[in-house]
C-alpha cells in the first residue's frame, strides 16, 4: 500500500523519544501520516503524544486507541524485554491493527527461550501481518554510550576483543522501519540489518581518528570494569549482566557477520561508518 493511500490512518511510535523511533517518527511524518509517539514522561504532552509506562502498562490502551499501524520496541534499561513488549502485542493483537513492525536485536533467535525471542514468537503467532527488524550493534554508540572515553580520554573503553562487527547506521534502521510499516510487500517475515562492512575497534578508532584529528584509540578493558562503569551510571544490575552477555557474543565473533536486508528493504546499501564519522564528527569535541 503507497504511503498517500494510508493519510487517514495512524501510525503509533512506541520509544519515540530515542534514536531509532525518533527518527520513525518524523520519516512517518515526511510521508504525510498520522502518528502518534509514547513518552515515559510525565507533565505537559506534545502534539501526538501520549504519556506511557511500560513497566506497569499505564497508558497502552490510550497509546493503541485509534491506532491502525505499530512500531513496538523495549526501552534500554530493562532485561526481560518479553514482559514489556507482550502487552503491547496482545493490545494490537486485540485491536486487530493492519501492520505491527517489532524491533529486537540480531542473534537472538538463536535461543528460543530468549526474552527477545519470546517477543518474536508471540507476534508470529498472534495472527497480524508484522515485521522483525534484529539490528546489529549501532554505529551510533560511539556518539551516545561510548562518548565519555572518547572525548575524556581519547579512548575507546570496552571489553571488544579484536574480533569484528558489521555495525549499522541507526538512520538505516529507521528508514527501514518506516518502508516495512507502510508496506505489504514484504509481510511477515524478520530482518537481520547490518551495516555494509565488518570492523573491529581499532579499525572504529582508526575512522573516529581521521575526522577529529586526534589520535583515538581502542583499550580492551574487562568485563568487569564496564561493569562497573555502567552500574555506576545508573544502569540495574540484570541489565549490566545482559550487557556482558552481548559483549561475550561479540567478542567470539557473532556479530561480524554482513546481511544483504537493508538492500533488499530498501533498495540501496546501507550507509558506510566512513559516512556516520563524518556525518557525527561534531560529537567528538
């Protein structure tokens, strides 16, 4: 279905507020539909917005009310991410929504009785025409979670190893998100999205290098330093562990793997690091 058949109808954002569904929201927009974008924040809503917890499912019966097409993701933070996304899937499956695109992460239907996994079973299962979207790890990491070693130290701290990974633009994600939601083509299937080349993090180090001028470099720390870091950031235990998990996974080279999707999605390849350094070099002071 074109996009300028589907103006009267609405397409609700869950996580709007960060990277990926942010940049949803206003693709959505730029193709002239109706949306509607959920906050965990209280206080004054915006225009389309509609205040919801996902911890307590406060608010997802208003955020689905009227709704004709989903993008369902969990927030960060949260390491049983099947008990935030079930009542966002039952609530479209009783509404009997046209479209629900679910992002996950890549790898994860690799265990059945994983959380992400039991997400993605429970949408296959539910009778609705969807999308799963399993990104790899994001190139924009490096300008959000990672930002502190790099600007502070010059440094890239994280338990990496050498091994490579075929890290992807989050605007590729989005971009992708937005076709799948508007379209019927492709119903019913998962996506493995990945960027179009594998690096590790000297290579990483190398590209951030190169636009700042500065020596940049990767410093393989321990597990248990990140750890650590992320604890004191704030971040619940269980969700620090998780964390560790995926870095395990990383390191004996899980993630290094290049996926031809977001061509066949879209249509074209999927954009370079060389581009996200250059399109992000600001972030690096």
């Amino acid at each position: 279905m074109k996009a300028t058949k589907m103006k009267s109808e609405l397409a609700l954002v869950v996580g709007a507020s960060g990277t990926v569904g942010g940049d949803l929201l206003r693709r959505l927009q730029t193709l002239g539909l109706r949306t509607r974008a959920t906050t965990s924040k209280r206080g004054n809503l915006g225009d389309g917005q509609v205040h919801v917890d996902l911890v307590t499912g406060e608010g997802i019966k208003e955020a689905f009310e009227g709704a004709d097409r989903a993008f369902l993701l969990s927030p960060p933070g949260y390491a049983n991410q099947h008990a935030l996304l079930s009542p966002l899937i039952q609530e479209a499956k009783r509404r009997g929504l046209k479209k629900v695109v679910l992002m996950t992460a890549i790898g994860v239907d690799a265990n059945e009785a994983s959380p992400f996994r039991k997400a993605e079973l429970e949408l296959e299962k539910s009778g609705l025409n969807y999308n799963i979207i399993r990104p790899n790890w994001f190139m924009q990491n490096f300008n959000t979670f990672w930002i502190q070693g790099i600007n502070a130290q010059n440094k890239i701290l994280l338990p990496a190893g050498t091994a490579k990974t075929s890290f992807i633009d989050a605007r590729d994600i989005s971009a992708v998100a937005a076709n799948l939601l508007v379209s019927e083509e492709l119903n019913n299937q998962a996506f493995n999205l990945t960027g179009p080349e594998a690096l590790d993090h000297d290579q990483v180090a190398a590209q951030i290098s190169n636009v700042t001028n500065r020596k940049i470099e990767y410093v393989e720390i321990q597990p248990s330093e990140l750890k650590m870091g992320l604890l004191a950031g704030g971040l619940p235990e269980d969700y620090a562990e998780l964390l560790l998990i995926l870095f395990g996974f990383l390191r004996e080279g899980y993630n290094a793997a290049v996926t031809s999707d977001v061509q066949k999605i879209m249509g074209r390849s999927p954009l370079s690091f060389t581009q996200y350094t250059n399109d992000f070099k600001k972030s690096w002071n």
